[in-house]
C-alpha cells in the first residue's frame, strides 16, 4: 500500500478536498480508514489531532482521532453507512479546532524564538500545544518567574510585527548541513520539514501553523515550572472567530485587528505620534552611527550599543505601538531587517582565530548533555495504581508469568471444558506435563496469585495488589497478545459486596477524578459468586452520554465475591472468611483517562519515541 499523501504539509488551510480509502477495517464500534491523501492532522509533535467527517455515497465515519502508523495517518471514528475501500470520499476538517490549533502550535514557536531572543543559552527542548489541554513549551536551563513579562513583551512584539511564517521541505543530511537546530530526535518515518518564523533561524517542524505571525494575535504567559534543570513555561491564547480569520494563503487575507478584552483599555491609550517615514529616518540615521562606531568600538560594544537589551535597535521596536495600526506590520520587518544586516556585519567584521591543532582539548567547553527520558506510560500507571491502592492497605505482590495449570485455572474453580483452557485462548507452553500440577501455560490472568498468595499468608487478613504481564491469543485496536493486569484480593471476616463497591469508587475517583463513579452489573466467572462486569462513568462527558462512550459508562474489567470453592484450595475456611477480588487491564485503564482518546492501545508497544514522548 503507497504512503499516504500528507497535504496538510503543504498547504495548512485545506478545509476539505476529496480522497480514496486505501483500506479500512471496523473493529467493534470503531471503524479505522487510510486513505491516498489526507488534511487531517494525526496526534504528534505536541500538537493533537483533527476531527470532522469522511463521507461517501452510502456512509460517513466521524473522525474523532487520528494516528500516525508508520507512514500512513489512520482516522478512526463511528461509521454510519457504509463505506468501502476503493470508495472516493470527500474529507471535510472541523475548521474551528484546527485553526485554533495552528495558532496555539506558532504561539509555541513564538515563544521559542522570544526567549531565544532573551536568553540564547535556553534553548527550547520540546513542547506541547494543546494535547491534554495543555500548552507549554520547555527549555534548558532555569528561567527566572521575574523574566516571564519581558518575554511575553517579545512575544506580542514578533505577533504586532506580522512576520510571515514559512515552510521547506529537507532531508536529514541538509538539516544537519545547514547547521539546523535540532531540538528532538528527527522522525524517519515521515517528510521532515522546517519552518520559519520571518528571518529567524529555522527549524524541523511537522506541524500546522498560520500563514502569519499576527494571526496568533496577543498572547499571555501563565507560569513557569521547574523540572530537573529545565524552565517549563505556560502559554494561553486569546480567543477569536475563526471564520475571520482563516482564509488560505493562496488568497488574500484579511485579519481584523482584535484586542483581548484584558487589554482593551491600555490600547485604548496609546497615542499615534509617529510615522513610518519618521522610523525610516530613525533607520537610516542609526545606519551612519554603525559605519562610524565600526571604525572605533570592538565588536562586543557594537553588539550591546545596537542588539543589547536596551539597545538602539530595541528603542525602534518600542516606537512600534506609537505607528497607525496599518503601518505596524511593516515597521516590524524594516526592524527585523536592520537586525539581521548588524548580526551579519558583526559576523564579517570578526578576527579570524588560529584552528587549534588536530589533537588539542579545550577540557572548558560544556559537555553534552545526555537526552532525558522519562516513564512508559503503562510503567508511570503501574506506579500510580499502586501508591492508589497502598493507602488504603493494599500489599503489592507478583506471581509468575509462567505458571502451573492449577493456579491459572484448576484452583480457581474452572471446569476443564471451560472455553477459557482450550489452545484457542491461551498459550500452553510445550513442556511434560505435572501430575498434579497439569500443564504450563503464559497466564492469562493475574488470577493465578489468588491461591498462591492464600497459601503465602496463611491465616487471613489479606491485602494484595497483584501486577503482572499476562497473554491470550488476541490482538486487535483493543487486545494485544501481551498485556498487564492488576489483581486485587481481600480475604478477611464479615468482607461484603459494600466493601467491594466503596474499594472501586474510591479508585475511580482518586484515579479519573473526584467526580467519577462506578457500577456493577451482574455476570458469571467461574471464581466468583456472585460476579459483577465493572463500568466507570465516562470522564469526557460525566456520564451523560457522548461519542467517546456511547452510554455515559466505559467497561474495565471483572470482579465479585470470591467463591468457596477457591478459598477452600488456598487453605481458608470460607464458613469463617469471605472475600471479593477483582482484575483489570492497565492498557484499558489508562486509554480511558480524560484527554487521551486513545482508542488503539498497539501504539503504546511499538516503540515510536515521537508517540511515546506525548505522554
């Protein structure tokens, strides 16, 4: 199958175009689509995905996500109708989220070239623009909260200067021949393409971004968090009307001029008492002082005298806001202009130093630091889950992943023609078979450290919290031939289903939020009675019902009363003791929580560090 077509690359405000589905599979309720060409934006590089309709003659899907897999995007949604592949379909964006997006996404980029500006030696590390609704940009290095209103001046000045934004296409070789800046590892499973804000330095981007600085219009900065020798700084975007802004590049645009509603009376005040020819004059007199001072002052003068944070250059910049409105865009790239000729002339004019011979170290140059990674995400909810349940007396404990028949199954009250034990479901190890303790099989469940865990105790009370890997012979969007579970376990006198159902809305709020509850509906397992399938109320819409959940409720996973049957095979009188356990999926879990919407869990197993790093 050919690569799909990226067009979003290329030309941002395509808003609808038609294409043709290259394949498509329907897995439950989803329905998964790739097509020859696309213009929705697939999650990635901080930025979140695009959703609105692929309709054909007998059918629309809804797109409520898009991933990158390998080198084709896959738009995943509900499909009413009928749609097939070969079908041409014609794709149509919601305008409003990705506009909103591109601003956010060059906010960012405006925000990186601001605190360049400020502090060259705090370059920007990654970012994230909208994905969890959060927006936040981090850099090398500690910036101070005192510097954050200078930086936001900057910020505004580069959005009232209306410097174009510009793309290109490259190839890591060129990147890395141009002397690029490169503040992530380049994808190799994508174009790579750079972009450019104005004349400043470039750099790789695979983002959607407007066609001009002044669409961002004014921006605030909202804090600044520190995380191991790094800035991490809050940006938010003001709101506008997309529908007045939008218009593609291929044709004129007409961006109104808006004015936050927080500063709507400083603008008010600004006097205009300048004109364009008077700054041109002020340009061409600062032109002739250079030619003068380069004759007397070294460079490090000139560079503080004209480029310093009060310098001549930053005086013109403040004459800014006293220009009419109309003239502003322009004073800004006459600016700009005259910057980049004195950072040009100040290169030309530098002593030419001596190479250091071949085999000379300077031991005082900084070394390089070493990139910095942080959790999977499935190891970062393994460790929540399990700081959840200790506080409330749970133990942690771990079984083996290769285990006896007996404990998978045997022990835990299934019968031998249970589906469950046919070679169909799970995996059977090839090995002699124990006389007493059957077959070896990969477990299937974290169950199999029920009984083990009542023969380690002993004598109840018992608190365990079971985390393992486990395997079926699955594998769709949802299933994965290996996955984790989490087991929990309470053996003690007087347990009752209350006890069972205050335990699970105590972890559906501390780990979906406070608002968040569960129910229990009735259902059969063969090592519980009564047994009960376990929803929790959906975080995305507060269990009214929506397009994520269908119902208000999202299914997680088994639970109930322990049967007597299994606390008689782990030495425990169930006259005297009962119980109630329960077993989930982490992957299921976690790709319920709010803001992800992630509906395909194999990503989280194909080692893709541009997916891995989002979360």
């Amino acid at each position: 199958m050919a690569d799909t077509k990226l067009l979003y690359l290329t030309d941002a405000y395509l808003k609808t175009i038609e294409a043709k589905i290259t394949n498509i599979i329907t897995t439950g309720h989803t329905t998964s689509i790739t097509l020859d060409q696309t213009i929705f934006y697939p999650q990635g590089g901080g930025q979140p995905a695009d959703t609105g309709t692929i309709t054909g003659s007998n059918g629309t899907l809804a797109v409520a996500h898009v991933s990158y897999n390998n080198s084709n995007p896959t738009h995943q949604g509900k499909l009413t109708g009928t749609l097939n592949q070969g079908d041409m379909v014609n794709l149509n964006l919601d305008w409003d989220r990705r506009f909103h997006h591109m601003r956010n996404h060059t906010a960012g980029h405006i925000l990186h070239e601001a605190v360049l500006e400020l502090l060259p030696e705090c370059p920007s590390v990654s970012g994230t623009h909208g994905i969890s609704n959060q927006s936040f940009v981090k850099f090398k290095g500690i910036i101070d909260q005192t510097q954050l209103q200078e930086i936001e001046d900057i910020c505004n000045q580069i959005v009232e200067a209306d410097e174009p934004i510009t793309t290109k296409f490259m190839t890591k070789a060129q990147i890395l021949k141009a002397k690029i800046y490169i503040p992530f590892k380049l994808p190799s499973n994508k174009p790579l393409r750079i972009m450019q804000v104005g004349s400043r330095p470039p750099i790789p981007d695979g983002g959607t971004h407007v066609a001009s600085t002044a669409d961002v219009l004014p921006f605030k900065l909202t804090g600044v968090e520190y995380d191991d020798g790094h800035s991490i700084i809050h940006y938010q975007i003001s709101a506008t009307s997309p529908s007045t802004t939008s218009n593609s590049p291929a044709n004129p645009i007409t961006t109104p001029t808006l004015t936050p509603p927080s500063t709507k009376k400083k603008a008010a005040k600004i006097q205009i008492n300048h004109s364009l020819s008077d700054l041109e004059t002020k340009i061409t007199t600062l032109k002739s002082a250079l030619d003068t001072d380069l004759k007397s002052l070294s460079p490090d003068n000139i560079n503080s005298k004209y480029l310093g944070k009060k310098g001549a250059v930053d005086d013109l910049t403040k004459l800014i806001p006293a220009l009419p409105a109309s003239d502003r865009g322009t004073a800004g790239k006459l600016i700009n202009l005259l910057k980049a000729d004195i950072q040009k002339t100040l290169v030309t004019t530098q002593p030419t130093l001596p190479s250091p011979p071949s085999d000379w170290l300077d031991v005082t140059v900084p070394g390089t630091l070493p990139q910095l990674g942080h959790l999977h995400p499935v190891s970062g909810a393994m460790a929540e889950i399990t700081s959840i349940f200790a506080h409330i007396g749970f133990t942690r404990a771990r079984y083996p992943e290769v285990d006896w028949d007996h404990y998978a199954f045997e022990s835990l009250n299934m019968p031998q023609n249970h589906p469950a034990r046919d070679e169909w479901e799970t995996f059977f190890i090839d090995q002699p078979e124990n006389k007493q303790m059957g077959k070896l099989v990969l477990t299937p469940h974290t169950s199999n450290g029920q009984v083990r865990e009542m023969e380690r105790v002993g004598e109840p009370p018992i608190r365990m919290l079971n985390i393992a890997r486990c395997y079926r012979r699955q594998q769709d969007v949802t299933h994965t031939a290996m996955f984790h579970q989490f087991e929990g376990l309470v053996v003690d006198e007087d347990i009752n289903i209350q006890h069972l159902k205050g335990t699970l809305d105590y972890f559906a709020q501390k780990f979906y939020g406070p608002g968040a509850k569960s129910r229990i509906r009735p259902f059969m397992f063969k090592f519980t009675e009564p047994s009960f399938e376990v929803d929790f109320s959906c975080v995305h819409c507060n269990g009214k019902g929506c397009r994520f959940c269908k119902s208000g409720w999202h299914e997680v996973g088994g639970a109930g009363m322990v049967h007597p049957n299994v606390l008689k095979a782990g030495g425990i009188d169930p006259d005297k003791y009962t119980g109630f356990a329960f077993g989930w999926g982490i992957e299921r879990v976690y790709t319920l929580r709010p803001g992800l919407k992630l509906d395909d869990i194999r990503p989280l197993y194909q080692n893709n560090l541009d997916f891995l790093s989002q979360f």
